[in-house]
C-alpha cells in the first residue's frame, strides 16, 4: 500500500481518532467516580462547616464522612413544611420542585442546627453555599459558600472566613414582629447604618462588590422564604 495515497492518510487519520476517543473516553469514565467521590465529600464538608463543626484542610475524606454519618440527618420536606417519609436529599434530583433538602444536626440526641442549601446568581456566576439555623428556627449558626465565579479579592471574598463570620446569630425571623427578616448585605458597614432589631438581619458588605452582595441578599430571601413552612412549625413546637 502506497503511505502516501489519499486512501492511506485517511484511513490512517480514522484509525488514530477511533483510538483517540476510545481512550479519552475510557479516561473520562475512570475519573468520574472519583470526582464524583470529591464533590459528595465538598457538600458534607461544607454542612459540617455551616453548623459550626471544625473540619480543617488535613482532615481525610474518611473522617469526613464518618462525622457527617454521625452527626447529620439528612431528610427532606415539601414546600407545606412536612418531612416526607422515606426520601433523602439524594433521592428528589433536580426536577423535584416542590420537595426540599435539610440537613439536621444533632448532639447526644437533641437537635442543635438545621442547615440547607442556598443556590443563587452573584455578578459574573452562581454562587453555591449552605445556611444553617440554630434549633430556635431563628438564629443563623453559621454559613458557606463553596463554589461560584466571583472576581478574586471582590466578589469572591464571600468565601472568606470574615464575612461569613458576620452572619453568625444573626435572624431571619423576628419573634417580636412575628414575620420572616430575609438577611440583607448592605454597602459598607451594617452597624453605621442599622441598630437595634434592624441590625440583627443587617451584614457587613464586600468593598467595591456591591452586585455580589446584592446577588446574596436575593438568594437568602428566597430560601429563607422556601422553608419557613417548615421552620415555622418548629417554632411553633
């Protein structure tokens, strides 16, 4: 056969992509458990985070796990506020609208924080994160985001440990007023702005971000919203 026929080089060409893609494609299914693996283990650390249990960079996935075994309930609820029986936050998948993750953690029994998720869009992305809500269904416990395209040093600042530190035990309902506060990040600092009551569902914002935290502001009113039905009946025990 002549190499340097048209014939040849094309087949050839076919050959080398069929076995190309063949091994591309055997690769990108040896990683996908992995990854897969690594995703589930962000999510459970990023619970354990939001409701205030210590996880550090050098703790192994193993151990990870094993404290969100033991420590989270992981359930979910309709838009009623009803845990529905038999399901798991793994179980609804995207297209289940009406149905909720929540993830309760516990301490020798009683529950001492709720946490879910908060997805919404900031100024260049969607950001990813959990709130978590002391037993008193009011309180902030704690919150993370985890993933998002922000603009590193602005936007992206969300991630860092000092704003996040501003939402701990604020509300996202007044008990006086008897009506849900969606949290708010304002421009600048809340406390120049905002005293007493008001100041409790008021946060610092991120210098020079301010659709970033407006961004925030509008995810925490909608799944602040999203499960009061459930929380109000917490409260109400």
């Amino acid at each position: 056969m002549n190499i340097n026929s048209n014939k040849y080089v094309f087949g050839f060409s076919i050959v080398i992509c069929l076995v190309c893609g063949i091994l591309l494609s055997a690769v990108t299914e040896s990683l996908r458990k992995p990854q897969e693996i690594n995703a589930e283990i962000e999510v459970k650390k990023n619970i354990l985070k939001a409701v205030g249990l210590s996880v550090d960079r050098k703790m192994k996935s193993g151990d990870i796990l094993r404290l969100f075994e033991e420590k989270i309930d992981e359930v979910v609820v309709d838009n009623q506020g009803n845990i529905v029986e038999g399901v798991k936050p793994k179980d609804i998948g995207d297209k289940v609208k009406d149905q909720l993750p929540l993830y309760i953690y516990k301490e020798n029994g009683k529950i001492a924080s709720y946490a879910y998720p908060i997805v919404g869009q900031g100024l260049w992305s969607t950001l990813y994160g959990y709130l978590a809500i002391d037993a008193d269904a009011t309180t902030v416990r704690g919150i993370t985001f985890y993933k998002h395209g922000e603009t590193p040093g602005l936007g992206a600042e969300i991630e860092q440990a000092w704003f996040q530190k501003n939402f701990v035990g604020k509300t996202v309902y007044s008990v006086k007023e008897k009506n849900v506060t969606p949290i708010i990040v304002v421009k600048g600092k809340a406390a120049d702005q905002f005293q007493g009551d008001k100041l409790n569902y008021h946060v610092d914002g991120i210098t020079a971000a301010t659709l970033t935290g407006a961004g925030v502001t509008d995810l925490l009113n909608r799944w602040i919203n999203a499960y009061e039905p459930y929380f109000s009946k917490v409260r109400a025990m």
